[in-house]
C-alpha cells in the first residue's frame, strides 16, 4: 500500500474516532503504534479506557471460545491487554487468517494506533468458510480487502451492554448486533464466539463469520 493511502487510512480513523467521540468511551491518550506494548493497565475493565461504570461480570470476557485463551503469557488475557489490538490478534491462533489479511491490507500500523474502537475479529473458520478461490482473490485485492477489513472496525469501544444495535463502521456501512448476555450475533448469522476481549487500544469480539459489507 503507498505511503498516501497509509496516511489516508490514518486520517479515516482520527476522523471516525473524532465524529463518533460523544458516543465513545472517554479517550485514553497514550496508546502505541507498531507493535509496541500499549501502556494499559493489565486488568482488562482498565485496559478499555472507559468512563468509569459498576464492576460487573460482564466487563470479563464472555463465550464459549473463551475457555481456549491461554491462561498466561502473550496470548493471555492480561497479555493481549498490554498490545494493541493488532500486535494482540498475532498471539492468538484462532486468528493467524485475519493477522495475515491485516498484513496483505497493509493496515498492521493503522489498527495498531487507533484509539478507543471496536473490533470484530473473524476465526480462521470464519475465513475457511469463503469459498478458497475468492478468499484467494480477495487476499489479492488490497482495496476490496481494505474494504471489508474496515468494516469489521467501530470507531468507540463497545462495552457488551452496549454492543446490541446498529453501528457505523469505518469503512463507512452498519453493522448490527443483536442479543443479550453471553449470546450475541452480528448481522445476524454471525456468532460472538468471545466478547469483551480488551487489547491496548480496542475491545474485541470474536466471531464465527466474515462480515461482508454491501457492495
């Protein structure tokens, strides 16, 4: 990807960050680029950078694919809560499919320092289920990959009480959650396989199918 359409990328998400700041939690300034640790807290509630609101259990990670997540290290929980989000996704191997769209996209930098959004992450069996010769020519197709990376991204943390409705993507289309408790879907036939999952500079949900936005 050019160094223009980088900085452009860039610009998208400091403009969707800024139009969307009203309804986002309270700015954490201080988040890394690249791959560098984010200076956040090792608890995932503090690692959202939120306004303040009642412990709950659900401000823990939800779902059943939660039970995989590694009990410690890099990968961990409170591991993946030190990383920004694109750093945190390259330590899970649920999501080796998605960190290599990222990397095809050029867009490792550009997720890495974002502030305060929402990503929807779809598994490797997310990815599996495309068809292998249009996964193929869509990992070739930078702006069409872009194009549908962007639109896994919500410009504000999503706390999971929050998460049902409809939400404006960066890539510029709605997505919509539905659901309650442990048991949400997105667009309706994508499954949350593990919500609330806090990195550096995002909060994560993890999903059983790619999100295609409208053509």
């Amino acid at each position: 990807m050019s160094l223009t359409r980088t900085r452009s990328l860039a610009a998208l998400f400091a403009a969707g960050a800024l139009a969307f700041g009203l309804t986002a939690c309270s700015s954490d300034g201080g988040t890394t680029s690249n791959s560098a640790a984010a200076p956040a807290a090792s608890s995932a509630p503090a690692a959202a950078g939120a306004a303040a609101t009642p412990a709950t259990a659900m401000d823990a990670p939800f779902g059943a694919a939660c039970a995989a997540v590694p009990k410690d290290g890099s990968g961990s929980f409170a591991g993946m809560a030190q990383d920004p989000v694109a750093t945190a996704a390259s330590h899970n191997p649920l999501l080796s499919t998605l960190v290599s769209a990222v990397t095809a996209a050029g867009l490792g930098d550009t997720l890495n320092s974002a502030q305060n959004v929402t990503v929807f992450a779809p598994t490797n069996d997310a990815f599996a289920k495309i068809p292998a010769d249009q996964l193929k020519a869509l990992l070739a197709d930078k702006d069409k990959l872009t194009k549908v990376l962007t639109y896994h991204v919500v410009p504000n943390r999503l706390a999971p009480t929050a998460l049902a409705g409809t939400h404006k993507t960066l890539e510029g289309g709605d997505l919509t959650a539905a659901g309650a408790g442990a048991a949400y879907t997105v667009n309706a036939n994508s499954k949350v396989l593990c919500g609330n999952v806090q990195t550096g500079n995002a909060t994560v949900y993890i999903v059983d199918t790619v999100l295609m936005p409208a053509s």
